[in-house]
C-alpha cells in the first residue's frame, strides 16, 4: 500500500495547477495524480485526422487526459473575475484578482502570447457599449489572453514536463472509483482495484467527472448545493456580421434579461474565425461546442447562447436535466449534433440540406444535421433564444437574419455545487479538497487554475 501526502484526483487545468503550485513550494512532498484519460503526447482526437467523424473513444479524447477539457479548448483565458466560476462568491473580489493575476503569469511563464484583447475601451468599444445598452444587453468587460488551441496543447505539455521532473507521479488511464472515507476525513482513493492512501486528496475532475463525483457526495453524505443549469445554442454566422464586435473584443461578454420569462441568457465561448465542434458525453451523448486555431481560420464565427435555469427544492438533477435534453436531439439525430436555420426556427418548420445550402454561410460541423430544435428545447428556452438573438441584432446588425445557424444542444454540466469553505476543503470530510468545473465552482481555465493554486496553498499551510 502506497501512501502520499497529497493524491490529486484528475489532471485538468485545476488539478494541473494545483500540482505546479505544491510543487513550486520545494518542501519534500509525495504527491500522486491520478487520470482517467490519456497523456498529453498520446492524446489525438480521431476526429481531426478522419474527415471530421466521431469514432466514440472512450473515454473521450477531447475531454480526458492531461489537460482535461482545457487541451483541445479554444485557451482562452478569461482575465476578469466576473467571468468563469464563483471563486469571488468564496474569495472576493481582490484576492480573486490577484489570484488571477499570479496563475496569468505562469501561463505567460510556459508560452502564452503576451496580447490581450479587449484591456482598453477605446472609442469603437465604447460605441458598441452604447448599442448593448440600447438593445437592454449587459456587456461584461473581461480582457482575454488567447492560447489557441495547438498553443493550449503545447503549454500544457510543457507544464507536464515540468511537474514530472518536479518529482509528481501521474498515473494514466486511472479512473478512481471510490473515494475512501473514515470518520469525516478523507483517507485515500480506490482506482482500477487499487487502494492509494495520503493525508489530503484533491479531486478536481471537471464535468466529465462531475456525474461520478455527484455520485460519491450521495453515498458519502458529502453535502452540496444544487447548481444551476445552463442549456442553450451555439450560434454560427459569417465573420463579417460579427467583424466590430470581434476586433474590438475579441469576445464580448453579453448578458440579456428576456422579455417574456425575465430567464438570464449570455453569450459565451466566441470563436472568430473558429470551428464547431461535436462533444460527447458517456460515450454517445453528442452536444455541441466550438473553436478556433491560432493559424487555421474559417469564415465564420461561433458563439454559444446559454439560458441560465436556478431550479429549487424538490429539483436535484442538474446534470440530468441538461442530459435528458440533450438526448432528445441525439433521438432525432442518431448522435450527431442538430442544425437549424434562425428563420426556419421562427417559422415553426425544419431545415433542410436544401433550405441550408441557400445560406451565405457554410456550416463549419460537416456532420450537423439538419433539424428542428422547437422539437428538443423547452418553450420557455426556445423563447429566451429567439429574444436574445433578436436583442443581439442591435449590436450585431444581421445576426437576426434567416441564415444564421443554431446548433443544438449545448448544456453546460455543471454539476451540484459541493458545499466548501474558503479553503475549498469540503464542509463534511476533512482534508478533502474539491476544486474546478467538476465539483461546480468553475466554468473555465483560469478560474479552473486559479482554484488549483488556492487548493495547493491551503494543502501547503500544513507543512
Ligand atoms: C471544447 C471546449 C472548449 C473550451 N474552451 C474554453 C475556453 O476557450 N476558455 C475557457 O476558459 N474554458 C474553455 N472550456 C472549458 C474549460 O476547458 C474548463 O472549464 C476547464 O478545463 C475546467 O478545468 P478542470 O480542471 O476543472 O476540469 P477538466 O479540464 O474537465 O479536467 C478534469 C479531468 O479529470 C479527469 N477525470 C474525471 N473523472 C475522473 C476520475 N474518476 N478519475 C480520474 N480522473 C478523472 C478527466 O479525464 C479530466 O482530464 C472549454 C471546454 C471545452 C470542452
């Protein structure tokens, strides 16, 4: 029986940083990760080298491995603590920021470019201000550093080469399966019929994780809060309907609140010049998501819309909620991701390869197919879509227009939200530290990261 002092538990950008940061401390610790997924150098999207077709790896490549769902990500890095998770909700505001300050600067410090988008208002951003607020939208001002995707890749891979030679063991191909727990206090984990023992256990497992991770808190009476539900569209149009808002932003943060329902819809994960992508959840479960390369452009620009649902007792499944939806599209679609014209969704009527190759724009998802998303999504987030698309137009002049493409679903999975402290050490069993998108405190790499470092230092306070 091996014994560490600290067993981090999934090597996505949370539980990456949290070894960067336990590592730079220099104190003689034994530390162990465990991934279900494959390393860096092994991990390949079939995908990319297949004409664009799923072949349902298990587990997903784009979402498991070093790096989790931050390697084959956009990397964009989301410099602004309004943006991302709920970190300033535990931290505040100024130490989140200086957190987000210091975890900006090792990415600097392993190969990010130094540009960042949208820092400054300059005249242009401040015009498109004014026509946010005309169209009643919010917009949100967060400065982005954008990695790219092969920069993500390669960033990522260095920080392995580093942790590794840092003296952290990392096991691939490791799923844990249990969590072992005496008396309130975290003792180890249980992995593919192994037991792993230490004093403190990160687990940082992301929405992939994020099911299993629920499923343990039941069992184990580890307390949490339920999460909010974010279930939308990814929105595709040509570049040119986008062109002044993304040279000025790169990405512009929108939030709407709807007419009819009053429902929160935001944009989120622009992509100029970037792809959609096919995700898969459990296998099969096809959802949709998008980005860009650094070098390789396409002509169009994709965004995801999400409304934001806050379900209260006796509601406890978030993530099967956004699943369960997902799956109505996967039933028409045979697991590929639906497309659906805007104007063929107003006109209550599908799309069509015909009523698509009218279009302007070419979908960039060469598997989408064509559908009918009033036949998936709920009246109510079908509804707050349709507003928001058309409260856009008065920024985005053309963004309402026939031809713009709405690719369903995208679900967010954020899961439960376990019940923590500011140290991140769960509420019910001691030395257990849950952190990221997977415990649903964060919703993108730098808060992700970020949540690795606090986690460390905490861990680190005891040595
Ligand atoms: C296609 C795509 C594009 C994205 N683009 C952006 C972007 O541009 N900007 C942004 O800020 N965010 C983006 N995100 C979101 C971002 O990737 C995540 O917020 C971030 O990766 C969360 O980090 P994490 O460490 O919490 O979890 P993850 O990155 O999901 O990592 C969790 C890891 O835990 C592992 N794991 C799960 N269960 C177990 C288990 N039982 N045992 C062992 N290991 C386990 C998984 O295999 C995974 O490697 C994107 C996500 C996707 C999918």
């Amino acid at each position: 029986m091996e014994r560490f002092d600290v067993i981090i538990v999934g090597a996505g950008p949370a539980g990456i940083f949290s070894a960067y940061e336990l590592v730079k401390s220099e104190k003689p610790l034994k530390i162990l990760m465990l991934e279900k997924g494959r390393d860096i150098y092994k991990r390949r999207c079939p995908k990319h080298t297949n004409g664009g077709k799923c072949v349902h790896c298990k587990p997903c490549a784009i979402t498991t491995g070093w790096a989790g769902a931050g390697a084959f990500s956009d990397g964009k890095l989301s410099l602004s603590h309004e943006v991302g998770g709920t970190l300033p909700e535990l931290l505040g505001v100024e130490e989140t920021m200086d957190l987000i300050k210091y975890t900006d600067d090792i990415y600097l410090k392993f190969g990010a470019d130094s540009a960042v988008h949208g820092a400054e208002f300059s005249s242009e951003m401040n015009e498109i201000r004014r026509k946010s607020i005309d169209a009643n939208l919010r917009l949100v001002h967060c400065p982005v550093r954008h990695l790219g995707t092969e920069k993500a890749q390669e960033l990522y891979r260095k920080l392995f080469d580093h942790v590794v030679d840092k003296g952290v063991e990392v096991k691939f191909r490791t799923p844990v399966s249990e969590l072992i727990i005496e008396n309130n206090e975290i003792k180890g984990v249980k992995a593919k019929g192994e037991e792993f023992y230490a004093d403190n256990v990160i687990v940082a497992v992301g929405r992939e994780g994020s099911d299993w991770l629920l499923h343990q808190c039941d069992k184990e009476k580890i307390s949490t809060d339920v999460g909010i539900v974010d279930i939308g569209v990814r929105v595709e149009c040509r570049n040119e309907i986008m062109r002044e808002v993304n040279e000025n932003f790169y990405e512009a943060k929108l939030i709407h609140y709807t007419k009819t329902f009053d429902d929160k819809v935001r944009t989120f994960c622009s992509n100029p010049g970037g792809f959609v992508s096919s995700e898969y959840y459990e296998g099969d479960l096809a959802v949709v998501n998008g980005h860009s390369y650094k070098e390789k452009k396409s002509d169009n620009t994709n965004f995801a819309l999400l409304v934001s649902q806050k379900f209260t007792e006796p509601f406890n499944a978030p993530i099967e909620y956004g699943k369960h939806i997902a799956r109505l599209a996967n039933m028409l679609t045979k697991n590929h991701v639906l497309v659906q014209r805007f104007g063929d969704l107003k006109r209550g009527r599908r799309t069509t390869k015909e009523r698509l190759y009218r279009n302007n724009i070419m979908p960039t998802l060469k598997d989408a197919v064509p559908g009918d998303l009033s036949l998936v999504l709920p009246h109510r987030i079908l509804v707050d879509i349709i507003e928001m698309i058309e409260a856009l137009d008065g920024v985005t002049p053309g963004l309402a227009s026939d031809e713009t493409l709405l690719y369903g679903v995208e679900v967010k999975f954020y899961s439960n939200i376990t019940r923590v402290g500011k140290d991140f050490q769960s509420e019910s069993v001691n030395n257990l530290y849950l952190g990221g998108d997977g415990a649903g405190i964060t919703r993108g790499l730098m808060q992700a990261s970020a949540n690795g470092v606090v986690m460390a230092r905490e861990i680190l306070k005891k040595y």
